[in-house]
C-alpha cells in the first residue's frame, strides 16, 4: 500500500480516532499524541491493512487500547487537564453563547464521570454516531448491555443535568 493509498483510506476517520482519544484522556496534547501514535502504528501495518474488513473499527479498537493502557501507566498522574473553548457560531446573544458553553462543559464533565464502559458507548453511539453492530464489533459487547449501558449514561447525564439546572450547583 503506497502513501496516497494509505492516506485515502485513513483520513476520512482521522478526526474520530482523535475525538475517542479525547474522550478517554482529556487533555488535548495527550489526545493529539495519542492519534498520532495510531497513526503511525496503523502505517507500520500498512501492508497488512488489505486484510482487515473494517479499517476504521481496527484502528478505534487500538486508539481505545492505547488509551487505556495510557491511563493505566504511571504517566497517568502526569496528564494535564486541559479545557478547551467551544466557539459558536451564529449571532445568538453572548447570554446564550455562555449558557451552551456551561452546558455543553458540564455534560463533557458528567460524560468523565461514568463508569468506563458508559463513558465509551455513550461518545461512541451519541457523538460519534456509531451504529449498535459497530460499537458491538469495537467493544466486544453483547448487544443487550451496549443498550443497557447507552441507557444508564443516558440517564445519569439526564438527571445530573436537570439537577445542575435545578440547583445552580453540581
């Protein structure tokens, strides 16, 4: 598989490899690192690559396994937690702009918050809209505790943010 190749098959999916690293490590170094890691390891495999059926699940399955691996190592207690700034775009009033950006940070730190296994079918099917028989191939999960999970974090996120709403507090 030459460069071009290897470049039109991997691209496309570049942006949710990063979105998962991000998920699972918060800082956007580390995720950055984390992709480009990927990257890399699925260029070393390139000749091997015609083998797989499904490139973007391989390459979600070892950016999930980095990950955790990542976390589980000792430079774990040296990730940085960094909060990035949403932009909105629209002519929507500044009160609005700060409203979506507090509620959009809260989920994200709701979202940190659940079990593992929450925390990863809720990015994977919510944002990064992966049908169930994907998640299911990615994960190894059966699909009755993919829509138990999915259902959970659903309502855990639910309730901590009609509660925040409620209160003002978290």
């Amino acid at each position: 598989m030459k460069q071009a190749e290897f470049l039109n098959v991997v691209m496309p999916f570049k942006d949710k490899l990063y979105r998962l690293a991000k998920r699972l490590l918060v800082s956007n170094e580390e995720a950055e690192d984390a992709t480009q890691e990927i990257l890399l390891k699925l260029w070393s495999k390139k000749k091997s690559m015609e083998s797989y059926n499904n490139v973007e699940a391989f390459a979600m399955t070892m950016t999930k396994n980095f990950c955790l691996d990542r976390l589980k190592s000792k430079q774990a207690s040296n990730l940085k937690l960094v909060h990035s700034n949403y932009g909105d775009e629209g002519s929507s009033s500044l009160q609005k702009q700060v409203e979506a950006r507090d509620s959009l940070s809260w989920v994200e730190k709701i979202m940190d918050e659940l079990p593992e296994q929450q925390k990863m079918v809720l990015q994977l099917r919510d944002v990064e809209q992966y049908e169930y028989e994907e998640i299911e191939e990615l994960l190894g999960m059966k699909p009755t505790a993919i829509r138990v999970a999915l259902s959970r974090a659903r309502k855990t996120v639910r309730e901590k943010l009609i509660q925040k709403h409620s209160y003002g507090i978290g």
